[in-house]
C-alpha cells in the first residue's frame, strides 16, 4: 500500500504504540514490520486469531507468556558446518525449546473451546515438544551459559585438579608473603593475578631479595607483582590444565552443535511461531487497552460505516477524545467535510485512514460494535503541508503533484483522503480544481473523503450524483467545536463570528457582512437553519432516549421482583421438603430406638422387626397421599402447556421409575416434567410418564393410619440418567421407602458413568439412611460403575 500515505497517516507511530505491549524484542520488531495488504483471506485469518487469543486472554485462566530468546543468530550459524555454538548460544536455543513446550502445551490445552484451539492448531503443530535435546542442552550447561563439570568425566577431573593446583599455590604464596620483612611489603598485600598467572606484591627494593618473575608494576612503579621461583612449576601446571581444560570444553560445544544442527529448521520454525504469538497477544493486549470492537469486513461497493471511532494516537496521549460515528451507503462516493478550523476535520480523515491501514494489518482498531471496514486495494492521502525547499515546491505545488498521483493510480477500490481541497491558491481557482477532481473520483467510484474551506465545493452535492456535504459542529455561542459529525449539512464559516466576538469594531463587522456575496448570506442562513432543526431533532431523539431507558429501567426492576419472588417460593419450598425429611429420618430413629427396647425386653424375633417397620412405612405412606389429596396447589391451576408425547401439564400420570406411583404433572421443561407426587415436588423425564386417571379425594380430613393398605409395586430399579445431581433426592427416597414397604433385599439404582456426580450423591445419601445395610458398586454383568446396588436390613 502507499509509503507515502502511511507516513502522512503516522502508521508507523500507531505500529510503535501496539510494538509496546510485546514482550520480547523480536515480537515488537514484526510489529513494527506490519503492512497493509488486500488479501482478505490473510486479513480474516489474523483477526481470527487475534480473536481467538483475546477470549482466552480475557478470560478466568488468562494468557501464559514465555521467555522469548533472540536466538535468530544461533540458529543461522548452525547452517555453517565447521561453527562451533558458545555456551550462551547453546542457553538461548534450551530456553527457546523450554518455550516452545510451554507454549504448546499451552496453546493445544482441552480447556480452551474448539473453535479456539481450532484457529491456534497450527501454532500448536509449528511448536517443537523435543524435551531430549532441552535436557541434553541443560545438562551441559549452566544458568549463566557456562559448561558445566558434569558435561563429561574428564572436564570434571580436570577442573577437580585444576581447583586443587589453585588452592595450593595461594596456600604456598600467603605463606611466602606472612615471611617476608616490613619494609618489602606492601599495604594490603594479597594473592592477585596478573597476565594469567598467581603473584604476589612486593616493594622494588626487595626484587632483588625475593627474586622470581616479575608480570606487572603499579601506575607509581613502587610496586612489583612477582612470581617467586617456588611458585613457577605450580604455575606452569596450572597453564597445562586450563589449556586442557579449555580443549575439553571447546569439544563438548562442538559436539553438542553436530547434535543440534539437523534440528535447524525445527528451531527455526518454533522461534517463529513464539513471535508470531507475540505479535498477535501484543495486538490482543492493544485492542483491550483501547476498547476495540471487532470489525464486519465490507467491499468498497458496499460503503463502510463507523461508530464510536476514536483516533490511536490521541488514546495513546491520554487525550481525552470525542467519538465520531460515519456510514458511506453503496451510492455514495465521496464525503465533502466542510467547517470552521480546529473542529477536528483532519483528525476524523486520518483516523479513517488509519483505521483501514491498521484493519488491512491485522490489527484491531478503537471502534465500537456495529463497524463496518472495507477492504481497499490501496490508499492515497494529501494532508498538511508538503512544501519541499529542496524540490523547489510550494504548497500548493506539492498538493497538486499528490493529486496529480491520485487521479493516475486511484482506482475504484481505492481509498483518497484530501486535506484542504483547493486550498493555497485563488479561490476561485481552487474551488474549481477541487470539484474537477472530486467529480472526477466520484465518477469513477473511488470512495473518497476530503474537507474544505471553500463554500463553492460545498454546491458539489447538488449537482453531481454519489458526493455528500457533511460538517463538524461548531458551537455558535461558545464558539468552540463540538467534533460531532452531521452528515448532510455543509459546515459554515465562524470568521465574522468569531471577529465579533474578539471585539472588532462594529462598522467593520457590519460592512464585512455586506460584502458577503447575496448567495453565500443566503447559504449561511439555510444551513444555520438546518443545523437549527438538527439540534431540535437531537434534543427530541434524547428525550425519547431517556423515555425509553426509564420504561426499560422500570421493566427490569418488575422483572427483578418476579425472579426474586420466584426464588424465595422456591427456597421456603425447598426448606420444608428438606423439614420433611428431616422429621421422618428423626421419627425413624425414635422408631428403631423403641423397636431395638422392645426387642430387649420381650425377646421378639428380627422378622418381627421388620414386619413392624414395614408396616410403619406403609401408614407413613398413606398418611402423606392422604394429606396430598386435601392441597390444591396453585401449580396445578395452570392452563396446559405444550404437549409432549401422551402427557401434557395438568394431566395426572404414572411415574415408571417410581414403581408406578401415580402424581401430577404441573409443568414441562425441555424434555423432563415437574410432577407432584404426593406431598413432594420433583423432576423426572417424560420418557418415564404415562397418562393416568386422578384416585377419588376424600370426603372428610381424617387421614386413615390404620387399617388394611393396597399392595404397592416394589421398586426394583431406579432410572436417574439425564437429572442432576441436586434433582435426585426425593426420588431415591421414595423409592427406598417402597423398597422398606415391600421387604425387598436389594434394590439397584441406575445412574450413568458420565462425570461422577450422581453416583457421588447417591452414595451420600445412602450413608446417611438407617435402613440400608450396605451398598456397592455394580458388577461387570450389572452395569459396573454406571449403577449402585444397595442391600436393606
């Protein structure tokens, strides 16, 4: 795309403020190194990217970022066979590896959506996972780029005797040191190092007493740095095993580069995925910043339209900017600006401008929902002043040379933006060049958008087809602007105005005013009236903005009230069921306890027993049907619902998994029904229902607790796949009260492998219950983990 324009534009210092929010030095230099391009598919791809990074870094788990090393140099010298990597080469590369499993893992995690790891699979591939080489590197170097002893057994030898030698000759100089006289020594005398070798200080006058070799002198020639004779050979060893050691350590670095040169391309590959990543969190990192709203991507044919656009470098300031909405419909060509200076004209064309470059770059721009962005196959901008001492042009030379290059190259898939059409020269010159080229652009479909001063542009829109007037506010009283955009209303002039208000004289005022062609006074007057009755009609617009917020505001807070009723119902609701069968477990007890003192003072048999708890459940029972026959909840009032299979709410039905006890169906949701069967409210699929006739309501209050009672079907089986875990309750104990009732031994509930979760809470509940001896898991001919078999006392 045009150097030219994006320099005008200042893209690069917008690239430079999204280059910042890289981690690493490589990730904001591709920054940095981002153009614009035509290629939608290119462009679709990195939004989706920077789609996709932005919801993993906005959400709980937050993005992971890794060291990312400059290791390109490393990389390229494995390509020269006889290089040999340094240690601090070899360090980039193991944490470039570290990195990349990292990252990989990172990326690849089940815990992103799939659309997401979808847009990221190809990173994930690009990403070495090779923990062999990362441990070979590490275990031969060191934090800070060093080989390590442990790199080979003869570097640990050579370095054990090496330190060894060392220690001894200190040990022997400080002893020659502690013997000699006062005046040959010198202040803070110590064993230093001097051309590689250890010495001693000593004043030149006793050189000739102590003898040796003499390595160094102080600034002042006072001072010698000598190596006593005693203390040559151990020298001379110590040069032998650093020499020995440094041949070790070079073939251990060699070594390691053969092994690591196949993998080049590997390296290579994961380094520029890294990057690459960091270009797009850098992006990611920049659109949260600065509240950027993805972007629906359009053809110049279909126009563009923006809302809450703000200018990048203006956020990046901190200045505090006034959002501007623009649409260009498909026949519209080109937007004439018009107003008084300092109402933001040129800031609203280079953000449009930039907000193409930026869009075409794969980077998000500060705009808000709803924004449309066309793709531009390229961009031309003449803004500000372009005179060139050099080239000998004015201004106005240099505005038409830019011009000149337009109408050569624009096409009508380009973008144009003119700062100033008409400007430095006559005016009614200008005026006429000016629409010359813009009816020129329009006509051949160019979108493009230029701002002005001269008022005979601003006649354009009437007389060719595909051009729109539009201005920037300007407040009349406070003469001030607004930089609120008003399509299809010229801007116009402030001069006299804001003369007026500096305190020129009245009759200067007076006779400019007369001077002001009859046309141009009578132009002024029909757009002070249009921009009269836009402001009546923002003002109406915002009344009933506000009318309308108050409706909605007073809705929510009825809604709000209805919910928070719905809650307490449903809580008081769930505090009785959990009353209820907190009283029964409690009367239970009280009933094991007096069967357990009856059974100690009269010798009664355990059949005995349970014949007598059997019984007491089959009155409980009754008691609960009969007090169930007497409510007439309001649920059940409701009109029928939507069928669903052979029931519909309202009707009276069977529960299957319930042994056939018989409810009431009050509602349906998304494939299961709420049923009340007896005094309890539950959930159970539909599948589990048939259609049923009502049993006869009683006639009286009294609740029959003696008597005869029906025989009732023994619950065998219960059937809880497809509930929750919170739904189960009543169900499993009313089937274990029939399962009391009919004596039965075992009974077995079914409750799916899936995540655990209602096995868990039968498990629990069934810990908690008297009546059951035991329970276990199922075995592999009864459905294995997916049901729970439970044995009764």
């Amino acid at each position: 795309m045009n150097s030219h324009a994006l320099n005008v534009l200042e893209f690069p210092r917008v690239l430079d403020v999204v280059a910042g929010r890289a981690s690493s030095e490589l990730g904001a230099a591709r920054v940095r190194s981002l153009r614009p391009t035509s290629d939608r598919a290119w462009i679709e791809r990195e939004h989706s990217r920077v789609a996709a990074v932005r919801s993993i870094a906005e959400s709980e788990k937050g993005w992971t970022t890794v060291a990312i090393p400059n290791a390109q140099e490393a990389i390229a010298r494995l390509s020269v066979r006889s290089a040999v990597l340094a240690g601090t080469d070899l360090l980039l590369l193991g944490t470039l590896l570290r990195s990349s499993r990292t990252m990989r893992a990172f990326v690849g995690s089940e815990k992103h959506p799939a659309v997401v790891r979808a847009v990221l699979e190809n990173f994930r591939l690009a990403l070495a996972d090779e923990q062999s080489i990362e441990r070979m590197i590490s275990g031969a170097i060191d934090d800070d780029g060093n080989v390590r002893d442990e790199a080979s057994p003869l570097l640990r030898r050579l370095r054990r005797e090496l330190r060894g030698t060392e220690s001894d000759l200190v040990r022997l100089l400080e002893r020659l040191m502690s013997k000699l006289e006062s005046h040959q020594q010198v202040p803070d005398m110590s064993v230093t190092l001097r051309n590689g070798r250890l010495v001693i200080p000593i004043r030149r006058e006793a050189r000739s007493a102590i003898g040796g070799i003499v390595h160094d002198t102080s600034h002042s020639g006072a001072t010698l740095f000598v190596e006593p004779p005693a203390a040559v050979e151990a020298g001379n060893r110590i040069r032998e095993l650093e020499a020995e050691e440094s041949e070790e350590v070079e073939r251990i670095l060699a070594e390691l580069t053969d092994s690591l040169r196949p993998h080049a391309p590997m390296l290579a590959t994961s380094l520029d995925a890294l990057v690459e990543l960091d270009t797009i969190y850098a992006r990611v990192r920049y659109a949260g910043e600065f509240r950027c709203e993805p972007c629906e991507l359009t053809t110049p044919d279909e126009g563009f339209s923006v809302f809450d656009g703000r200018h990048p470098l203006l956020l990046a300031q901190g200045v505090a900017v006034v959002p501007f909405d623009l649409a260009m419909d498909s026949h519209e060509r080109t937007l004439l600006i018009s107003g008084p200076n300092t109402g933001g004209k040129t800031v609203l064309l280079k953000s449009l401008g930039l907000f193409s470059a930026l869009t075409q770059s794969g980077v998000p721009v500060p705009v808000g929902k709803g924004t449309t962005i066309a793709i531009f196959d390229d961009l031309f901008a003449d803004i500000g002043d372009e005179q060139s001492i050099e080239s000998s042009l004015s201004t106005f030379s240099a505005h038409v040379r830019n011009l000149s290059e337009v109408l050569c190259a624009a096409s009508a898939s380009s973008l144009v933006l003119i700062d100033e059409l008409g400007s430095g020269t006559d005016p009614v010159e200008g005026a006429a060049l000016g629409g010359a080229i813009l009816e020129n652009l329009t006509r051949r479909r160019t979108i493009s958008i230029a701002t002005t001063h001269l008022g005979a542009l601003k006649e354009l829109a009437l007389e060719v087809p595909g051009i729109v007037n539009a201005s920037l506010q300007f407040d009349a009283v406070a003469l001030a602007p607004t930089y609120r955009l008003i399509k299809g209303i010229p801007g116009r002039s402030y001069g006299i105005s804001i003369a007026r208000r500096l305190h020129l004289p009245d009759d200067v005022i007076e006779r400019a005013e007369q001077r002001l062609p009859e046309g141009e006074r009578d132009v002024s007057a029909l757009v002070a009236s249009l921009e009269k009755r836009e402001e009546e009609l923002k003002k109406l617009e915002d009344e009933a903005s506000v009318r309308s917020e108050d409706l909605s505001g007073r809705a929510a807070r009825i809604a709000e009230r209805e919910r928070n009723v719905r809650e307490r119902e449903r809580e008081f609701e769930k505090v009785a069921r959990r009353d209820a069968r907190q009283y029964l477990l409690d009367a239970r007890a009280e009933v094991e306890k007096a069967i357990a003192e009856l059974q100690a003072k009269t010798g009664e048999s355990e059949a005995a027993a349970r014949e007598a708890r059997k019984r007491i459940e089959e009155l409980a029972e009754s008691q609960a049907m009969a007090i169930d026959s007497l409510e007439r909840p309001e649920a059940s009032e409701r009109g029928t619902g939507p069928k669903a299979g052979a029931v519909s709410e309202g009707d009276w039905v069977t529960v299957a998994t319930l042994g056939g006890k018989k409810g009431k169906l009050l509602e349906i949701r998304e494939g299961s029904g709420i049923v009340s069967v007896g005094s309890i409210k539950l959930t159970v699929p539909l599948a589990t229902l048939a259609p049923t006739q009502a049993d006869e309501r009683p006639q009286d209050l009294r609740v029959p607790i003696h008597g005869e009672l029906p025989e009732l079907a023994p619950v065998r089986e219960v059937d809880l796949r497809g509930m929750r875990a919170n739904e189960i309750e009543d169900i499993v104990m009313q089937a274990l009260d029939a399962a009391v009732r009919n004596d039965l031994k075992t009974m077995t509930i079914i409750h799916g492998k899936g995540t655990g979760a209602l096995r868990e809470r039968v498990n629990e509940m069934l810990r908690k219950e008297s009546r059951v001896s035991s329970f276990r898991m199922g075995a592999w001919n009864e459905g294995g983990a997916g049901v729970t078999v439970v044995e009764f006392a």
